[in-house]
C-alpha cells in the first residue's frame, strides 16, 4: 500500500451512507415483487393446486432464514459491497468465494431473463391481445424477440447512465405495490360478482413432494436479500435498518404475493382449475393464470390493460435491479482476480462494457426457454448461494470477526445448518417439476441440467484460468484497496461550534482555501475541508483505483496544510459517493455548517451551470447556512483595491466583516460603492457606510466611500470594479421559488467581472 500510512494519517476517507430504512425496504421489495408475482401463478399451481397458498408460506420460512443471515453479515460487515460473495470469500475456504459469486452471477441472469420474458409477454398481450385461446403454449418468437429487445434497451440504459435515484425508484416501488394490492381487493371484490363460476376447489390430495415443488418455483419471488448487500455499505445506521429492511420487506412481499394470488385464482372460471392436476389452467403456460384471471377483475376491459401495465412497469424495474446485481457481482470477482480483468475495466463508462456484455447475452439466451425453466433455474441457483451464505455465518461467528455490533442469528450453528439442509434438499427436490403437454424435456430436468452445465464451466474456469492468473506477481498498487483506508469510527464533531465548509473538486486553488482559513481563524472556527470522490451508482466503492484515492487524500492533505499553517483547526476529509451536491448538503445538515465557500475559477460553457463537480445553483437554493461564492480568476495578493459594492438591495451587514477579514493583512484601500437612484436613498446609504469606516478605522483599514445616481447596476459595476483587486457584493434574495439563489444582476456580474468576486448569501 504505497503511501497509504502518511497520507491516511491526517485525512480521513469514508464511504457516505445516504440510504434510510425506507430506501432499503423499497429496494430489496422491488426486488422481490417483480417478475415471479406475474408470472408463476400458474407454475405454481400446476404443481401445488389448491396449497399454493401453503407453498408460498414455505418458501417465504426458507427465504426467512436466509434473510436472518443476510441481516447478521450486512448489518456486521457492511464495508462488504460488492454481495454475498465477499462474506463467503472471507469466510469459506477456496473455492467457496468462487462458487457462491458464480452463482450469483447465473441466478440473476436468469432474474433477469425471466423478467424481460415476462415483459415480452404483456407487451405482446398488451398492444394485441390474443383471441385464438386464452394460452399462449411455447414462447412465440415475437414474444422471445420483444424480450431480447427490452433486454438490449435495459443493457443499453446502463451504458448511458440513464437511471433514477434511488429514492426515486423508492417511492416507485411503493407506488406499485399500492398497485397491485389495489388490483388485489378488486379482485376479493369481484368474487363476490355475479358471472361464470369462478375459483379454485379442492381436487386430488396434495402430496409432500408437489407441495415442495410449490414452495422451490415460488423461491425465486424472495431472492431481493442479495439487493441488501449490495447496497449495505451506503445504509445509514446499517446494525439496525439492514435487519429491518431485510424482515419488512420479506413480511410485505409475501402479504402481497398472497394477496394478489388470492385475486387471480378466485377470478380464474372453476371449469379451468377443477380437476386438478389435470386442469385446463395446470397444462397452459404460467403467465396465463394472470391474463385469464383478471378478465374478470370488476367486468370492467380496462382493469386487465391497468394489470398488464403494472406488470411492464413492475418487471422493468426489477429487470434493471438483478441486471445491476449482476454486473456488481461480475465486477467484484474480476477486481478479485477471480473473473478475467476485463469484466472489471470500465474505460470511462458507468459499468464494465464487458460485463455488461456478458450478461445480456446469458440472459438473451434464456429468454427462448420456457418460464418454469428459468424460474427453476434461478431457484437452484439462489438455494445455492443461500446455503454458502448460512456456512458463512457459521465460520465467521466461530472467529467472531464482525466489524460492528448488529443483528445475530439465533441458536448458531443449529439455525443455520437446517437452513443448509433446506436449500440444499429444497434443489434436489426441483428436478421432479413435471413437464408440460407440448415440452419434450420436463422444465425440473433441464433446469437442472443447465444449472449443472453453468458450474462446470465455472469450475473449468476456476482450475484452469484462475491458476494462471493466481500465479502471476501482484503490484503493491494492485495489492491496496480502498477499503484499507476507509475510516471506522464515527467522526465527533463540535456541533455548538462555528464551522467553515470548503468541498473542493480539484487542489489547485488556494487562494480559496486561504480565504476559508482566514475566516475560520477570524471566529475562532473550525475549517472543514472535503473532497467527494464520485462514483457510478450501479458499481461498489471498489471500482475506485487505490492510487486514484491516495493521490486525492495527498493533493487535500496539501491545502489543509494552509489552514494549518495560519493557527485554524482544519479537518480534511475524502468521501466516496454517488451524487456530489447530495452529499455537500447532507454534511452540512449533519455537521451544523455556518458558512459553505464554493470557489468558481471563472470558466464557464454557455448554458452549462456545472461547478465543483456539482450544480452550484442547487447548492446556493438550497444550503440552510451562509453561502460564499469566490471566483478566484485573477486572484493576486496582496491586496490593492478591494469594492464593496452596496445598494437598496445589496447590504453591507455581512459582506462588510469579510472586507476587514481579507482587509486585516493587505491594508488595502476598501472602496464602498453606493449604488442609488435618488438622494434619500443615498443618505441611508451613508449612514449605513458612516458605522463600517468606524469599525475600520480601528482595524487600521481606510476606507474611500462613494455614492454613484444610477439605476444601471450592473454596468456600474463592471466600470467600478474594472481595477480592483477583489469585488464583494452582498446578494439579496429574488424570492418566489428561487428564494436563496442568485438574481439575475449577481449571476452576470459574477460571469462578466474582470477581476475576482466575492458574493455572500445570507442563509435562513
């Protein structure tokens, strides 16, 4: 770790947590609640009949268990992005940290595939609806290709960085599960409708095994505990909301499954489900159950277009969630050198082209297959990663390394060996998943099969490709990660204490940094000092280069030696995040900032409002302190000529502390300008420029006032500040929506100004 103790030593480097209770329930909820709830009534109950509800609750207790242990290693370990497969590397011997991401990786390729199969089939059903039966048999080729292209458009997004936030896709989410539990009770209501006769009955005895079988094609709906672990090393508080993101959103998703299987099958006309398991509705293809359900929904024609809209909207998200669970795990591996490299290089995009590459084409190529082969697919794989998972758990609770106190599976190592034996009999038992009338292989065998295939080559891969790559020389450059230097402990900050807030894109003004330095000193203040190194939301810390993060600790380690040097205590401190201004704000709101300087080195691209790597106007609207914009074009010391400019509007209350602040070492002529249209507001200008030239007078500073008629504002400011060393206006606020922002006057002055300008907005 070249050069990681000296410069670690003095700033600190942290990932930000910005991710509450509600962003990672609605995260791992939309996972869960996404293809499967469309599509697997019906597999479901071809295989389970009428305890499909029953199967239900037996792969929500397995899921259960698996979500304890998820709760244990995410809220214990969650500096681990990156998945599951980073507790199982540090846990389990070789080849268990490859195995588990292997199968990781296949399980969500095949989440993804079945949801952008389920997307072909509602939009197909959607834009022509089928009339020749209520059952589409094998996948059309028009429904596999609409698949491969809502795959394609998906792989495509990621490339482009078209995506929401997070807490945008948040509140989605529960916009459509409010959804679907509304199309839920439109369904307990429209049971109690006059029409055919409709709903499940009884029929032959359930046997333990088709029960099962229920329980191992329905687990795939609760497979979103892997989104938990991606995500956990950006949760606030994670000892607490991981476990109860991971336990809500388990108790939501099989409320609502229920809920809505409920619907379907009680809509369903009894003359398709009686006679199980030989029914009409048992031999037809899964999504069918849903599509010839909810033509019953209320009588009404466009409930079932609503239905089918919300299962497009609904597996398109979760579509995007297991493509970039995919990617991060695939990313993950290659970092660890257990993938080829090239899955982990990302050239300058959001995500590894590669890798992206690779699972669209995985999932391109399941899509011709049939849904209870995916479904079956994706059970089997994430049955696997679950039991690694639980061995996990144990390993790391016999060595006790937990990096912070959170939830702990109870009765270890008995739990989670029965979870184990669970999962593992739970896959064998899906090879016996029936076939349907027109497939030549039952779906349970060639999921099997395939599943099978997927870790030979894996395996082969492991053996032969991984040995060589394990043999090479590892750099001392490759051998440092970011996690080695990333800080621990919570930083305690003297809240009742004055603050000065600098975040800073680049190191080279320091001209800023000296006046940051200057003020804190001047009130007794402590300067803080902050760089965000940002990063793509669909990728872990990890994707950061560890000399790329040294090189910026050492160029802020530099300037804090300015505050430093002039007596101030200086804080400097690297954060690594996803959204710049988001995470400027929140540390302002956390630390009790007083004063945030923005410094802007005077370029700037007509129309383009970028600034410090983040939009300034946002910061300036929306920062609830005292905001100083410094552009520091030309900025020379010492200091000759320094305007204060002062109006009806511009103030000196504010600006005129920071004139003898700068004044107090230069001693340069402070020249107040009283910008006023008649002779009135002139003499209240006066007076107002009679009390600073006191206040100055004795600091030793001279002050020259002088009072220009004119209502042209902003050319005389231009003419006035022409020579100047400095120009400092004091902003007023526009009001309406834009209250803490810039006027229009500022804003040009600011862009227009030949020499450097310095404008403070007082906050709230």
């Amino acid at each position: 770790m070249s050069g990681a103790g000296p410069a670690s030593a003095s700033v600190r480097v942290r990932v930000t947590r910005d991710l509450g209770l509600f962003d990672i329930t609605m995260a791992a909820l939309g996972a869960m609640v996404g293809a499967a709830i469309f599509l697997l009534v019906g597999a479901a109950y071809a295989v389970a009949g009428p305890l499909i509800l029953l199967s239900l609750a037996v792969a929500a207790l397995i899921a259960a268990l698996a979500g304890m242990a998820y709760a244990e290693l995410a809220s214990g370990r969650p500096d681990a992005s990156g998945g599951a497969y980073v507790w199982v590397r540090s846990a389990l011997p070789a080849p268990s940290g490859f195995l588990s991401g292997w199968l990781s990786w296949g399980g969500h390729i095949a989440a993804s595939a079945l949801s952008a199969l389920g997307l072909g089939i509602f939009l197909v059903e959607l834009l022509r609806p089928s009339v020749q039966s209520s059952f589409f048999g094998p996948n059309p080729l028009e429904v596999s290709l609409v698949a491969l292209a809502v795959l394609g458009l998906s792989a495509v997004a990621h490339f482009a960085r078209v995506h929401l936030p997070l807490r945008a896709l948040g509140r989605l989410t529960l916009g459509k599960i409010l959804l679907i539990v509304l199309v839920a009770v439109l369904g307990a209501i429209s049971v109690f409708q006059p029409g055919p006769p409709r709903g499940f009955v009884v029929g032959a005895p359930v046997s333990s095994l088709e029960l099962m079988l229920g329980a191992g094609v329905l687990f795939i709906a609760f497979q979103g505990f892997e989104v938990v672990a991606q995500l956990s090393d950006q949760v606030k508080h994670p000892e607490s909301n991981v476990p109860r993101g991971v336990f809500v959103a388990l108790l939501l998703a099989f409320l609502v499954y229920g809920g809505f299987f409920l619907a379907v099958l009680g809509n369903v006309p009894a003359t398709t489900l009686s006679g199980w398991p030989a029914c009409t509705a048992c031999v037809g293809g899964s999504e069918d159950m849903v599509l010839l359900g909810v033509r019953y929904l209320i009588g009404q024609p466009y409930v079932r277009d609503a239905v089918l809209m919300i299962g497009v909207v609904s597996m398109y998200g979760a579509l995007n969630s297991n493509l970039t669970a995919a990617i991060k795990t695939s990313f993950s591996m290659a970092r660890d050198r257990l993938l080829p490299g090239m899955l982990a290089r990302i050239g300058g995009r959001e995500v590894p082209p590669a890798a992206v590459a690779l699972t669209f084409v995985g999932a391109g190529l399941l899509v011709f297959l049939t849904i209870e082969t995916i479904a079956i697919l994706a059970s089997l794989a994430f049955l696997g990663l679950f039991a690694f998972v639980h061995a996990s758990v144990i390993a790391l609770r016999r060595g006790e390394r937990r990096s912070a106190p959170g939830f702990r599976v109870p009765l270890v190592p008995a739990v989670p060996m029965a979870a184990i034996a669970l999962n593992l009999a739970l896959g064998a038992l899906l090879w016996n998943y029936p076939a349907r009338s027109d497939a030549p292989i039952p779906p349970g065998t060639f999921a099997t099969l395939l599943g099978g295939v997927w870790l030979a080559v894996g395996l082969a891969y492991h053996w032969i490709g991984g040995r060589r790559t394990a043999g090479r020389p590892v750099s001392a450059d490759a051998a440092a990660e970011v996690g080695d230097i990333l800080a621990t402990s919570k930083d305690h900050v003297e809240l009742e204490r004055y603050r000065v807030f600098l975040p800073l894109r680049e190191f080279e003004d320091e001209s800023l940094v000296e006046l940051g330095a200057r003020i804190a000193r001047a009130k007794n203040a402590e300067l803080s000092l902050l760089h965000v190194v940002e990063i793509p939301r669909n990728l872990p810390p990890k994707a950061i280069r560890f000399r790329y993060v040294d090189d910026r600790i050492r160029g802020l380690q530099r300037l804090a030696r300015i505050g430093e040097h002039l007596g101030v205590d200086t804080r400097p401190v690297v954060k690594i995040g996803h959204k710049v201004y988001e995470i400027i704000l929140d540390t302002i709101r956390e630390e009790a900032v007083n004063l945030l300087v923005m410094g802007w080195r005077g370029e700037r691209i007509e129309g383009d409002r970028r600034v410090l790597g983040s939009n300034i106007d946002y910061l300036i609207e929306n920062a609830p302190c005292d905001v100083i914009v410094f552009k520091t074009q030309g900025f020379r010391r010492p200091l000759r000529r320094i305007v204060v400019l002062t109006s009806p509007i511009w103030s000196l209350e504010g600006i005129d502390d920071l004139a003898l602040i700068l004044a107090a070492e230069d001693h340069p002529i402070v020249e107040v300008v009283a910008l006023a249209s008649d002779p009135s507001e002139a003499e209240r200008l006066k007076q107002e420029s009679t009390r600073f030239e006191g206040r100055a007078h004795e600091r030793g500073v001279t002050v020259d006032p002088k009072v220009i008629y004119s209502t042209q504002w902003e050319s005389e400011a231009l003419r006035e500040s022409a020579e100047a060393s400095l120009l400092m206006i004091r902003a007023t606020s526009p009001g309406g929506l834009r209250k803490f922002s810039l006027g229009p006057v500022e804003d040009r002055i600011v862009k227009l100004a030949k020499c450097p300008v310095l404008i403070l907005r007082k906050g709230a």
